[in-house]
C-alpha cells in the first residue's frame, strides 16, 4: 500500500465537510499522537527569564535536569528549581498528556471522559482538572469599565467527595431545610461589563453582605463607573461608601429593565452557567469557584487552544 504524503493527506482533509463526530474522532487522533516534548518546550518558553519563585532573584545558573525540564539555581537564595515550580502544575507528571486533557478541558469533559480519551486514571482525571482549571482561571480582567452589572446566583450546599460531613447526607442532592436564602446556599457574585468583561467570587453561604462586596468588588471598579444590581440594601450601601454611582433594578414583573439599565448580561451569564453546570451530576461548595471560573474561560474565548490554556496555567501564583 502506497504511504500518502501529508501535504496530500492535509489536502483532502481541508476539502471534507467533515460531520461533529468526524471532527471529534479526529481531535482525539492527534491528541494520541502528540510529540512528548511538545509540551515540555511550551512549559519551558512560557518561564523563560523568570527569576527564582522564592526569592525573586534573577541571578541564576543551570543545573543539570530533572523530571524533563530544565532546573536551575539561584544564586541569591542557593535553591534549586524548574519551570513548574511555584506554580498549580508542580510536581504533576505524564507531561505528554497535558495538551491532550486541556483540549478535554476546553470540551468541558466530564472526569471519566476524559480519563478515557486521555488514558489515565479517572482519580488522576479529576487531580489534573483542579489543577490545570484554578491555573487557567487567572486570566481574569484587572478591572471592569464604564456599565457594570452584579448579581449572585446560589446553589444548595454540597459535600460532594467529603469524607467528613458536617451533617446528614441528603437523598439525591435533597433540599433546603427551610425557604429563602439561607445558610443552605453558596452565593457565587457575578460582575459583568457591558463589553462582555467577567468575574465571579464565591463569597461563602447566605446573601451577600456589604463587607464582601468592598473586598469582592471594589478593587475592581473604578471611581467613574456606574454599578447596575437588583433592589438588595447590601449594594446600595456598598455603592454609597464606595462613591460609586449605582442603579437598583426592580426585579418584580414589569420593572425589571428601563431602557439601558437592565441585569440581562449578568442574568444571561448565570443561565449559560447553570446549562453548562448540568453535566457534571453536581459540584462540591468547595469547588464550585473553579467551575464557574472555567466557565468564565471558555465564555470569554481568548484561551481557544490547549496551549494557550498551559501558558497561563504555568505562571506563578
């Protein structure tokens, strides 16, 4: 049998109309045939020139290698490091892999899907996902401009995994104890401009209160921006201490828009996020930070390849 060429081969890929699951099949073809050393040198070129991680000193020599990657020295401190070190990536192996479970990552796989495509341990499947997701979700804007829409969305409490749980289990995820927000709840904040800019905090359990809004939100508003929420007095009080200027939206039926002050970015963000969340059969309280920050990674798009994903992940905490 004739070898094809991969100039004609990559030509008569580029003429198919290739179907979702032809597209699919393929990804997961390359995925398998990825060079080892792929990752390693984009692992080592997104820390080039980066001085020690313990004391900050640029002063350093090689060292010899460990574990694939370059090590070095430092010459302020005498410690010994590589380009992983100081970073949620540290002292993981099965490099080779990496580039395959991040393109599971930006297909928001489930754990033991991508264990299967990847080929590792599903335990290993979900170590790498919170390790490579809370790395990836640093890409976050400084600050947001101009409009910006809040307002929390919550989801009842989870134990999900713990093996010490502070009460009784419930029978298929259960219900509340009682009615309204209470205790009960986790309180994920979502703030939005209107150029599509996001960030999300996890602020604990209940309503969100005044004190959580100054740590959450106002390092990252300026002075001259307008804030849009619900009716809630925590954000009226909040904008008020701030200095900010700040719109409440009724959220009674008939009031919940006037003209361009609406919640409907915000509102619309927490309906893609809680689809999108539907998959994973329920997310422990404790991560549900990386969940919604990986969320905010795949809606803002800038991260569209597995090794832009790695580059970010990579940088020190």
């Amino acid at each position: 049998m004739r070898a094809v060429p991969f100039d004609e081969l990559f030509a008569l890929l580029s003429a198919a109309h290739l179907s979702a699951p032809d597209l699919a099949r393929l990804r997961e073809w390359i995925a398998g045939i990825a060079h080892p050393d792929e990752c390693v040198a984009l692992i080592e070129h997104a820390a080039r020139g980066r001085p020690c991680p313990r004391c900050a000193c640029p002063r350093v020599h090689r060292c010899g290698q460990a574990s694939g990657l370059q090590r070095f020295r430092c010459l302020g401190c005498g410690r010994s490091y590589n380009a992983l070190t100081g970073t949620p990536l540290a002292r993981l192996r099965k490099k080779e892999r990496w580039l395959a479970y991040l393109q599971c990552v930006l297909e928001s796989r489930t754990v033991r899907d991508a264990a299967r495509i990847v080929g590792v341990h599903r335990t290993t499947s979900f170590r790498w996902r919170h390790r490579f997701v809370p790395g990836a979700m640093r890409d976050r804007p400084a600050t947001l401009t101009v409009i910006v829409e809040a307002d929390e969305t919550y989801r009842l409490e989870s134990q999900k995994g713990s093996r010490n749980m502070t009460r009784k289990p419930r029978k298929r995820g259960g219900v509340a104890g009682k009615r309204g927000i209470i205790g009960e709840f986790d309180c994920l904040l979502v703030a939005r401009d209107r150029t599509g800019q996001t960030l999300d905090f996890h602020t604990g359990r209940g309503q969100v209160t005044v004190v959580q809004l100054n740590v959450c939100l106002k390092p990252v508003l300026p002075a001259d921006v307008l804030l849009i929420s619900d009716s809630a007095l925590s954000y009226h009080h909040f904008a008020e201490q701030a200095g900010i200027m700040h719109e409440a939206v009724n959220t009674k039926p008939g009031g919940r828009s006037r003209g361009a002050i609406h919640l409907q970015n915000v509102d619309a963000w927490h309906s893609r996020f809680k689809s999108w969340l539907v998959r994973f059969r329920g997310v422990a309280s404790r991560y549900l930070i990386n969940y919604s920050g990986w969320q905010r990674v795949l809606d803002a798009r800038r991260l569209a390849t597995p090794a832009h994903l790695l580059r970010v992940a990579v940088q020190l905490a």
